[in-house]
C-alpha cells in the first residue's frame, strides 16, 4: 500500500464520536421541534430560564410564538422572548468561539436595527436609548474590540481579523445614522445614553466619539473636527503602500467630510472613525495607547 | 411536518458523519467542523420548511456544507501549515482530540496541499468523502468527464510529489 492509499484509509477514523453525535442531535431536534426521546438531555446547555421558557413554548405552540418574537421590538409584548429565548437558545447552541463572536456581532447590529424601527415609528425614547445600547455594550464586549485586534497586528502572527469584528465594522457603518442619533450629546437622549453606558471604551460610544467626557462638555461639531484630526493621523501613521485598504479609508474620510459640510456631526464622527480603523488594520497598526495620547493633546 | 421532521433526522442520522468528514479535512478543526454540521443542517431544516422540495437531499446537504465552508473561507485568512507551526500551535488545543487524529489531520493536509487547487477538490470528494463520480457530478454541477480528469491529474502530481 502507498503512503496515499495509508493516509486515505487513516481518514476514515474521522468520525463523530457518538457523544458529539447526540448532542448535534439534540439541538437540531430542538429547532426541529421534535420531541426529546433520549435520556441525553439538551437542558445541560442551556442556563435555565431560556431553557424552561424554550421549552414550555415550543410544547406548547410548536414554535410559532417564537417565530413571531423574530419582529418584536422593544416595548412590545413578545420582544422578551426575542431576546431572553430565541436569541439566547441560538448563542448556547454555537459551538467554535469564533460562531459565537459572529453571533455576538449579530445580536449588537439588531440593537442597532431596532433603534432604526422604532424611530421610524416614532417611538424611541430615552429609555429605550439606554436599554438598547447596554444591550450593543454587552454584546460586542464578549467580542475581540479594537484593541485586540491591534494587539494581534503588531505580534508576528498572522493578521487574524476575526469575521466579528468585520460584521461589527460593517454593522457600524450601515448604521452610522441611528448610532448617531443615538449618542447626539444635544438632547436627552443623549444623556440617558451616557449614565446607561458601562465602559468609556465599549465599541458603542469608541464609534461616536473618542472619550466620553467629549460628549458631555463639548458641541458635536467640535468633537467632529478632532475625530477628523485623528483620522487623519491614523492614515498618516498607516502602511501607505497597501493601496486598497488606503482606498477604503480614504473613501471613509471623504464621506465624513461630506456629513461634515451638512452639518451631521453625529454620522462624520462616526465615519471618521471608521476611517481610522479601516486604515489601520492589517500591517503597521497604531497602538491604543498612542491614539488616546493623540487625544489627549487634541483636547488641550 | 411531522413527515418532514422525520426525514430531516433521518437524513442526520445517515449523513451526520459523512458531512463531519467532509468540512473536518477543509477546515482542519474539530471544533469549526462540528459548528458546521450544525449549521448545514439547520440550513437545510430551513429550506425544507419553506415548503420546498428537495430531490436528493444527501447532494443538497453536502452543497450546503460546501458553500458555508467556502463563505467561511472568504473571511477568515486561512492559516497555512507553515504559519501555524511558526506560532508553535497546540496540536492537543482544540477539544482534546486524540493525537492519531491529530496526526492524520496533519498529514492530510499536507498531502493536500501538494496538489494543484485546480485538482484537490475532485481528489478530495472522491477520495476522501468516498463520492462517485455522479454524486460528484451532482455536487458540484461539473461533468463527470472533467472531474475524471482532474481527479486523474491530481493523483499524478501526488506520485511526482512522492517519486521526489
């Protein structure tokens, strides 16, 4: 037998072992909504109230209610399941880090998807402001943020920017309109938004502006020229030679600047940011550090 | 839908290893490869609720799993062999597989990785996930007779690569 023939008939080993095979099962079943014959039980995964509530609706509606949760928005009567069940059922049955950071992505852009809706429907308040953006906090801080990822830039490593991070970026940007709203310093929204927000670095406020304080003190036009400042250095700082991610932050830029003229300093802060990001992944990235210090010296 | 349901779990029983194989020797990772067979079947649960008829649902399974592989590829940077042993990976890191596994994980690759990208994926269902050549055909909608040859041509370059 050759060495192809060996290394062929070694591959057959491969298998699922019959643990990983019933637990599949399981959670397929669940989805499924077939009932649960084997003793190996599902719940082991599940914390327990998502579980309980998972399981009494499924027996008892054989899935259509949290189907209809899908749609709910906050303040509605299934908006609960939503969130506590289906997408909590959902994050305990990814198994790879990887899938649950994307989740976690996921789940931060419906916040963001809500806040769109329920504006267009007129009924955003402060409180909602509050909740939603706790809920994008705790999201995206079980993800890799900006800080690790330069972190593994600047190790010899590969590059790794996880599919998270470029579906939160993403989600960043599709969204820089309602995430503007949501953190314009000039109404109340604004405020309730910065007492519910946890960490002065959660990703949240990092896309609108550089610190929180800003907020607080100062108008938006002016934070949007410092963030336009900052960008800039970043894209002074960055690896000139790679042409295409230049490109992308240059384009950023121009479209910050475009919402600058028009008096949207909300959604030119957040593209000037994005702008400095985009420019500085993958190759020569400039370290947290030395961005806060560039902040710093704007600020004096 | 119970009729559906009963298919569906059937169809896991009978192809829940094969489609395992299938992403475990793209992906090279237990962990990813096991998040994968979830998914392709959840995908395809979701395909066959629509109401949607699906003639061979084996080919369709291994399509799914196919495109999410090629989806997952497009994002992520793949690590190399090579890159991977420059950081000094943990061959024993992910879900405590046995090393026999980890082993053959690694010579497989490497295996595949000396044929031509052209080749590899013929060789592979063939040889790997144990396809015909009509199931091939069906999965990935080429002609028996191109997939007869590149599968031929890739097996060549493995003999060059051992007569070396």
């Amino acid at each position: 037998m050759n060495k192809f023939e060996e290394i062929i008939k070694k591959t057959k080993q491969i298998r699922l072992n019959p643990e990983e095979r019933s637990e599949i099962r399981a959670r397929l079943s669940v989805i499924a909504g077939i009932p649960q014959t084997s003793r190996f039980s599902v719940f082991r995964f599940l914390r327990p109230i998502p579980i309980m509530a998972g399981f009494l609706i499924v027996a008892v509606t054989g899935g259509g209610v949290s189907l209809a949760a899908e749609n709910s928005l906050p303040g509605d009567v299934l908006y609960p399941i939503k969130v506590s069940v289906n997408e909590e059922v959902r994050a305990a049955l990814t198994i790879s880090k990887e899938k649950k950071d994307e989740w976690s992505a996921q789940r931060a852009e419906r916040r963001l998807e809500e806040a769109e809706k329920l504006d267009e429907e007129g009924r955003l308040d402060a409180e909602k402001i509050a909740r939603l953006s706790e809920a994008f906090d705790r999201q995206t801080a079980k993800i890799a943020l900006v800080e690790q990822r330069i972190e593994l830039a600047q190790s010899k490593k590969a590059a790794e920017i996880s599919r998270a991070t470029e579906k939160l970026d993403a989600a960043l940007t599709a969204h820089s309109r309602i995430l503007a709203k949501l953190t314009d310093g000039n109404d109340n929204a604004g405020d309730a938004l910065i007492s519910a927000s946890a960490a002065p670095e959660s990703s949240f406020m990092m896309a609108a502006a550089p610190t929180r304080s800003f907020i607080k003190e100062e108008k938006l036009d002016e934070i949007s020229i410092k963030a336009k400042r900052v960008a800039e250095k970043m894209i002074d700082n960055a690896d000139q030679k790679d042409g295409i991610r230049m490109e992308k932050a240059k384009q950023f830029l121009k479209e910050a600047e475009d919402k600058f003229d028009n008096g949207k300093y909300g959604e030119a802060i957040v593209l000037f940011r994005q702008a400095g990001r985009a420019a500085q992944v993958k190759g020569d990235p400039i370290p947290v550090q030395a961005v806060k210090r560039v902040i710093q010296r704007l600020k004096d | 839908m119970k009729q559906l349901r009963d298919i569906f779990i059937k169809a896991y029983d009978d192809h829940s290893d094969a489609i395992f194989r299938h992403c475990y020797f793209r992906v090279f990772n237990r962990d990813k490869a096991k998040d994968l067979v979830q998914e392709t079947f959840i995908k395809t649960w979701e395909y066959l609720q629509k109401g949607e008829g699906v003639d061979n649902l084996r080919a369709f399974l291994y399509k799914v799993a196919t495109n999410l592989i090629i989806d997952d590829s497009r994002k992520n940077k793949p690590s190399s062999l090579d890159a991977m042993q420059e950081e000094g990976f943990d061959p024993m890191g992910d879900s405590g597989e046995s090393l026999p596994n980890v082993i053959v994980r690694g010579e497989v690759r490497q295996m595949l990785e000396g044929i031509n990208p052209k080749y590899r994926q013929a060789v592979q269902l063939k040889y790997i996930d144990d396809l015909s050549l009509k199931e091939i055909s069906k999965i990935t909608g080429e002609s028996e007779n191109n997939i007869s040859v590149r599968i031929h041509r890739g097996l060549e370059e493995l003999r060059d690569l051992n007569n070396e």
